[in-house]
C-alpha cells in the first residue's frame, strides 16, 4: 500500500471514498488534509465504513498527527448504525495506524 498522495489532486481526486466495495480494502487517511483534520478523518472513515459491504472489512489507515486510533476514531465508528467489530491492527512503517472495521450482516 503507498502511504504518499500527491499535491496536485484535482477536486474530484480529492475523494477518499468510493463506493460500495464488494471486497475488504484500505482506505487510506493519512492524506495532508488528513493531518490538519481530525474532524475529516472521522468523517472519512465513516464513509469508508458505509461503502463497505456486509461481510467484509475496510482497514482505515490513519495520519500519525493524531496518534492512536483508539482515542477518537473508535467511538464514532461504534456510534454508527451498522453492526461493526473494529480492531487496532498495527502501526504503519511511515508512523500512522491501522484499525480493521469488519461489517456485519444487519
């Protein structure tokens, strides 16, 4: 996974999300704007989390800027209506973390 983004992005290169993933994929937060935002990398995620499928995972890879994941991103996911298990995975190689969101059937 490239854990870079590149500073001449377009508006519509500025997406973070697609949707409906019929698979497990990453979604990577740890863009500049991610940095400077706590708020749009709460907000992000929980785009990535809908864009999800039941039966799989997104794993949301988060800027270093906001430490761990467990201390702001976790209870705005649990918040969300979607039956979710979320787990910490790891820290990245460049100093951000991985959190797996795995989707349930509702």
């Amino acid at each position: 996974m490239s854990h870079s983004e590149t500073s001449d992005t377009s508006p519509a290169d500025e997406r973070t999300v697609e949707t409906d993933h019929e698979g497990s994929w990453s979604a990577n937060l740890e863009g500049e704007r991610h940095a400077e935002s706590e708020a749009r990398v709460i907000e992000d995620a929980r785009e990535a989390v809908a864009a999800t499928r039941a039966g799989y995972h997104v794993n949301l890879v988060t800027h270093e800027a906001h430490g761990d994941p467990r201390d702001y991103l976790w209870d705005a996911l649990d918040a969300t209506t979607r039956p979710l298990t979320v787990e910490y995975v790891d820290r990245c190689g460049c100093g951000g973390h991985v959190t797996r969101v795995h989707v349930h059937e509702e």
